[in-house]
C-alpha cells in the first residue's frame, strides 16, 4: 500500500478509537457497485467508511474491505439502526444482522439513524446501543438527526451522553445551536450532506470559489476544509474517481481565520436542504 496518501486528522472519540476526520460517505450509492467505490476509496487513502442498513450497499462495503487486505484496527467503520427497528430486541438483532452483512466482528461507531420523535421509541433503542457497547458489538455510539428535546431526553434518561451526533450541517445550514449543545456535553459533531448534497449553488457561492482560487483548490475541497477548520468530523460522498481523490485531499488545505469567517457568514435560515428531525 502507497504510503503517500494524505495523513487524516482524527479526533478522540468517547468508548473507542480516534476517529478519523474525513471520511468516505455511502448514501445513495448504488448496492452494485458499493464494493468498487468503497474498493477506490480504500485505495485513495480514506480509512474511514459510513455506511447504513437503509442504504442496502452494507455487504458491498464489507467486501471491499475485506479484500483490501487493510488491518481491521486500521479502519473505521459507521454504520446506523433504522427507524424500524427501535425496539430493544430489535435493535440488538438489526445490528447482528448489519455485522453480518459487513463480515465484521464490530463496528468502530453505531449510530441510532432518526430520532423519529413521532414514534416515541428513541430512548430504548438508545438504550440498546448502549448493551451493545456493553457487549463489544460496537465501539462508540451516537445519534444522528436528533433535535435538542429528543438529545436531552435520552442522555437525562441513561446518563450516557453520545458521543458523536451526525447532522445535516453545511455553509449553508450550520447548525450552531446544536453545536454549542454538542460543545457544552462533549459531543462531537458529525456533518452529512457537507457539500450541500447538490441541492444549492454552494459551490458555485463566489465566496467559495474566491477561495478555492486563491488556493489553486476546488470548491469542494474548500467547503471540506472549513467542515475541518471548525473541528467537525465529516463524510463527504462521491463515485467519480478523481472526486473521491479531490475530497480526501481536503485535509491538505488550511484555510486562513478570515477564510473560514468568509464562509461561517454564509448561513441561511432556510438553509436545510434535508428532512427536519423534528418533523418525523
Ligand atoms: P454530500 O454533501 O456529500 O454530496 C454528495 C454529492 O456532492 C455527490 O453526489 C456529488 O453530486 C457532489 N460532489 C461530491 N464531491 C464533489 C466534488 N469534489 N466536486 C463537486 N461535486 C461533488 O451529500 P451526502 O452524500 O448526502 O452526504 C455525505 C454522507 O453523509 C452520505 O454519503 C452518508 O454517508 C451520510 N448521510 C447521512 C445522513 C443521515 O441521515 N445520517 C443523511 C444523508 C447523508
């Protein structure tokens, strides 16, 4: 294996192993050829993979990194409990059953997907992450797209705090109260959608590409580079090699202060692009 791929900043993360800061997203991509781009992100350099149930590409990921030939202690692996799945016994065999289809022992961090407020089971299923840790199945658990009320209920009712929260989180949607909620706890904040899924001109914002050519860099990478400026773990996705290149990339650029100010004052209050948590 290539030693010159770029060194990845990785953050100390409660119940398990630091976890790298970029990493390789899977959403959306298609379960037939999960195991080639998953193959090619391995090759590139990125160690950490995130992956879902929902997504239906779990034993595409798990085979390309079994034939990578990488050490398991060198890889970090997400992946997440679907909404159906809440449900103690559930939630315990839906991540049996992920392994499975992984051909892992454990993953490095489980995530509980949605919170689903309008279901009103998100504190047992956390409660089974939490038996899982317990029982090595899975290093670190967090939440992902859980409002403040819903983060609050499920530590005040366990006492154990996530320790890693994935949210929609952009230039052009920032997230800075849950930010601060994340700060004050100890959480880190975990960015989805980091480019702004395609859904804006994020990468077209003069700002942006002000920046990206004042560093010779892509829009993109740009956009990545502020996630990390601002300590964020982020994931983003793509299946065309030479982005897949370009994305990892990201962590050789170090934006200046006013850099990364150019782009903290791009948030929009209508800026979600995704579903609102609260609204399920
Ligand atoms: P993203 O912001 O990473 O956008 C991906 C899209 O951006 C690609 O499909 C491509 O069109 C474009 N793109 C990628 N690289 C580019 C580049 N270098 N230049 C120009 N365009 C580029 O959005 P995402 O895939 O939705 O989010 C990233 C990851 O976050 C997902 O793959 C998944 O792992 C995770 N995710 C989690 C949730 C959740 O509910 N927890 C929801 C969505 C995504």
């Amino acid at each position: 294996m290539s030693t010159s791929h770029p060194v990845v900043p990785a953050l100390d993360l409660r119940g398990g192993r630091p976890i790298p800061q970029l990493g390789y997203g899977v959403f959306k991509v298609d379960p037939d050829i999960a195991a080639d781009v998953t193959a090619q992100a391995l090759a590139t350099g990125y160690r950490h993979i995130d992956t879902a149930k929902i997504y239906g590409n779990e034993e595409g990921v798990g085979r390309a990194i079994a034939e990578s030939g990488i050490p398991r202690e060198q890889l970090f692996v997400t992946t997440k409990l679907w909404d159906d799945a809440h449900a103690f016994d559930d939630a315990i065999a839906a991540c049996e059953a992920s392994l499975e289809r992984l051909g892992l022992d454990y993953v490095d961090l489980y995530l509980v997907h949605w919170a689903v407020p309008s279901q009103g089971q998100y504190v047992e299923a956390w409660k089974a992450l939490i038996a899982l840790q317990e029982r090595g199945l899975v290093r670190s658990i967090g939440v992902s797209n859980f409002p403040k009320e819903q983060l609050a209920e499920i530590i005040e009712a366990t006492g154990v705090v996530p320790a890693i929260h994935q949210i929609e989180l952009h230039p052009y949607f920032q997230q800075r109260e849950l930010r601060a909620i994340h700060e004050d706890k100890g959480i880190l904040t975990e960015s989805w959608g980091p480019l702004g899924q395609g859904k804006s001109d994020l990468l077209e914002n003069p700002a942006v590409t002000a920046i990206a050519e004042a560093h010779s860099a892509s829009p993109a990478q740009v956009v990545l580079a502020w996630h990390l400026a601002h300590g964020i773990v982020t994931i983003p996705k793509s299946v065309t090699p030479s982005r897949i290149v370009e994305n990892l990339a990201a962590v050789e650029l170090t934006l200046t202060a006013d850099e990364v100010a150019a782009i903290d004052a791009l948030d929009r209050a209508d800026g979600r692009g995704g579903t609102d948590p609260a609204s399920r």
